[in-house]
C-alpha cells in the first residue's frame, strides 16, 4: 500500500492520526511516518486497514458473494478457504483461495490481482448513507 491511499483510506473513516494509531495500536509517530513515507507500510496494517474499510461500507449479509460474482464449480468452492469459511466478502482477507490468486504465496502478490477483482473494488466502493 502506498502512503496516499493510506491517507485516502484513513479520511474516508473520518478518524485523525491519532484516532487511527489508536485503532491499529501503533503510534502517532508511526501514523505519520507511514503518510510522510518514511516507513513501509507493512502487511498487517494494510490488511488491518482493509479490512475495517470493508466493515464501513454496509450491510455484507446482502452483498454478493465472491464464488457467485465468479461463478466457482461446487468443486471450487468445496477446495476454496473463502467457501470453507463463508467469507465471500472477505476473499481478499485470506490467502490459499482458488480464483487467479491459488498460485500467489504472499499478501503483496495476491492484492496486486485483488486490487483488480470486482469483489475487492466493490468492497471499497463509497458506503451507503
Ligand atoms: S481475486 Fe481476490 S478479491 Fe477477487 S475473488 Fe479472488 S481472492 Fe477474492
């Protein structure tokens, strides 16, 4: 993740800097130097991120799921961890998942094809007022 999206992300849950190292329980220090872009922002703070964004943007009982927007084979979905674990929102969260990112070994390789995917963008779309 680079330090604008950081910034990006972190105005659209309307929370200061230090409201945000609160929540990721790292400094205020640490905020800042990831926006500044002094420090790589590491994995489990981008996934941290995410994943609260995800929660911002409404109700994830009626969205569609991951194995129907791409349409998996109920052998897909019998060898996915997304099925297994009834995350279909939150494909993007795990790692191991049969759609194109199976092959992918870590955070970064796999969000780079995530970044793409329409379940990812549409878990990041602007909420519902
Ligand atoms: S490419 Fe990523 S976001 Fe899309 S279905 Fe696969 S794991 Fe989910």
């Amino acid at each position: 993740m680079e330090k604008d999206e950081l910034i990006q992300i972190r105005k659209k849950l309307k929370k200061t800097q230090k409201d945000l190292a609160a929540i990721l329980a790292v400094s205020l220090r640490t905020i800042r130097s990831y926006e500044q872009g002094d420090r790589t922002i590491p994995p489990h703070i981008e996934r941290q991120l995410y994943f609260i964004l995800s929660r911002l943007n409404g109700n994830h009982s009626t969205a569609k799921m991951c194995w129907d927007i791409k349409k998996c084979s109920a052998d897909q979905r019998k060898a996915c961890p997304a099925w297994e674990y009834r995350c279909g929102t939150l494909c993007w969260f795990i790692n191991g998942t049969i759609c194109k990112c199976t092959a992918e070994e870590s955070w970064q390789s796999k969000m780079l094809i995530c970044r793409d995917c329409e379940v990812f963008r549409s878990m990041l779309s602007t909420p519902k007022t």
